[in-house]
C-alpha cells in the first residue's frame, strides 16, 4: 500500500472552519474573531496566560487540516471541537473590556441562539433516504449520478455501498440521458450545474427538497 501526502484538502474545503465551528456561520466566526483579538491586546489577562490560550487555539486549526490533508481524510468542523475551550475562555475575557468588548460578545450570543433555534426547527439530515433515492433512480436505463460536493459521495455510499459503480464520468457526460445531481448540506453545487448546462441537460424534477436535495435531469 502506497503512503505519502495526498493534499485533498482545498481551499474551498477551509472555509468550512470558520462557518460551522461557532455554528453562526461567516457573521459569527467575525464577531468570534474579533472577540479573540480584544482579548488578547486589550484584557487585563497575564501575557503567559493570553500566549497559552492563543497556542491552544492555534494548534488544532494549523494541525486538523494539515493531518487531514495527509491522510486524504474528509475535512469535518466537529474534528477542531477541541478549539471552543480556548476561544469560550477568550470571548469571556473579552466581556469586561470597555462597553464595545461588551457589545461583541452579546452580539455573539444572540448570533448562537439565532443559529441554535434555525437548526432545531430545521429538518433532519437524511443520509439513508436519498442514498436510496439514488439507488432506485440510477436503476434505469442509461442514468448516473452526480455528486456536490465530490467529496460528499462516502456519506451516500455508507448506505449504499453500489453507488460507486454508478457514478457519472463528469469528464463525458454525452453517454447517459438521465442525471441525478444530489447536493449535500449547504452546497451552491455550481460547477456541476454548469458541467451540466454545457452538456445541454435541462432539470425535469425536484426529487428531494430536504437535505441532501437530489434534481433529476434530462437532456
């Protein structure tokens, strides 16, 4: 088995750091940031205190990537957890500076209670149901699928393992007449919407409107 640095982290693939590890999207991870600089120039925190929770946040931010990046793992928020103790100790820090250190961290929390409430009421993620989905729509004559993003296709293939046999080749896509595009959580899956306008394939249907979405084209 060959070893050795793969690098399928992207920078797109970043990006999902500062919009999920607060849960308050790109506003958030702003006001989060902004929290940390007031923190660390402006509290009355020792400066060996304010360099240990610095280093502590810094690690796993430099390190999850890179270490996923290596291994060719799939890049998730949930892996970088170890970083809100650190932030949470600053943002509290933060509180007592002046009335504008004030003002970021009550803009903060509201900003995880407005996202808190959206995702409760938001539906559920179903995984299962659109793998099946797909399954029972690729079964036709002449039909593949597609993924948005292409890194997303372990979480369909974990329930259905013979989806990786029925992949489009996104370089070619004049062989089939049938495309099932499934769109995980949040993705503006604008390239393979633009692979498949240049292929001259029209969206017929909205199979699935929930997350993941799944649009059935025709050409």
């Amino acid at each position: 088995m060959n070893s050795g640095a793969r690098f399928t982290v992207s920078g797109k693939d970043l990006l999902v750091i500062p919009h999920e590890l607060m849960g308050t999207g790109y506003i958030g991870a702003g006001l989060t940031l902004l929290a940390v600089i007031i923190a660390l120039g402006w509290s009355s925190l020792p400066t060996e205190q304010k360099f240990f929770w610095a280093l502590y946040a810094a690690i796993p931010v430099v390190l999850v990537p890179a270490v996923d990046a290596y291994f060719g793992y799939f890049l998730a928020a949930r892996q970088l957890i170890f970083v809100l103790v650190p932030i949470s100790i600053l943002i509290a820090v933060c509180m007592p500076v002046h009335r504008w250190g004030r003002w970021v961290t009550v803009a903060l929390l509201i900003g995880m209670i407005y996202e808190d409430v959206r995702w409760i009421r938001r539906p559920g993620e179903g995984w299962q149901a659109a793998a099946t989905e797909l399954m029972l729509q690729t079964s036709q004559p002449r039909t593949c699928a597609l993924f948005a993003p292409t890194g997303s296709l372990a979480l369909y293939t974990f329930f259905e393992p013979d989806l990786r046999g029925r992949l489009c080749d996104s370089n070619d896509l004049a062989v089939p007449d049938r495309i099932v595009l499934a769109i995980g959580l949040d993705d503006p899956s604008t390239d393979a919407h633009q692979r498949l306008d240049r292929a001259y394939f029209q969206i017929v249907a909205f199979l699935r409107t929930a997350d993941p979405r799944i649009e059935l084209y025709r050409k």
